[in-house]
C-alpha cells in the first residue's frame, strides 16, 4: 500500500526488492541454460544464482515465521484467581 504521497512502505519496498531479485535470478537460470556462453560467463552466472537463492531462501522463511505468527498468535495467559474456599467448612 502506498502512503499518502505515493511513497511506498518498508513491506512493499522488501517485496519490490524480492520480486527483483527472484527475476534476476531467473534471468541467470537462463543464461546458464544457453549452451553458446563461455565456462567462465556460466560459472558467473551460476555462483550469483547460488547467492541469489540462498538469500531468497532466507527471506521466505522469515516470510514464513510472520505469517505463522499472524495465524497462531500467542495466546494470552490466563491468571488463576486462587480458590479462595479451600479451608471453609462445609
């Protein structure tokens, strides 16, 4: 969602920021698949995918633990109020 002012917030801008990254790392898987790129251009390409992934691996299982909080929140302790007709006699 966008602020008033058309700035972006920190959310969106972390999800722009993944969504160009997962291209990039798209775009590699690409080239590594030509089979007229030189060794050294492929072993590029394949060392920032392998960096590439492993970063968006990380980002989606942060992903994950907030929407895992959002779903099971905490639950709230319950204070006990203590019985307070233990000893009385019946």
């Amino acid at each position: 969602m966008a602020k008033a002012g058309g700035a972006k917030t920190t959310g969106e801008k972390g999800m722009k920021n993944f969504e160009e990254r997962l291209k990039r790392l798209e775009s590699l898987g690409e080239i590594i698949r030509k089979t007229d790129i030189p060794l050294e251009e492929a072993l590029g390409a394949f060392e920032e995918g392998i960096k590439l992934a492993r970063s968006l691996e990380t980002d989606l299982e942060k992903i994950e633990s907030h929407i895992e909080i959002l779903l099971n929140p905490p639950e709230a302790k319950v204070q006990e109020s203590p019985e307070l007709d233990l000893f009385s006699a019946e």
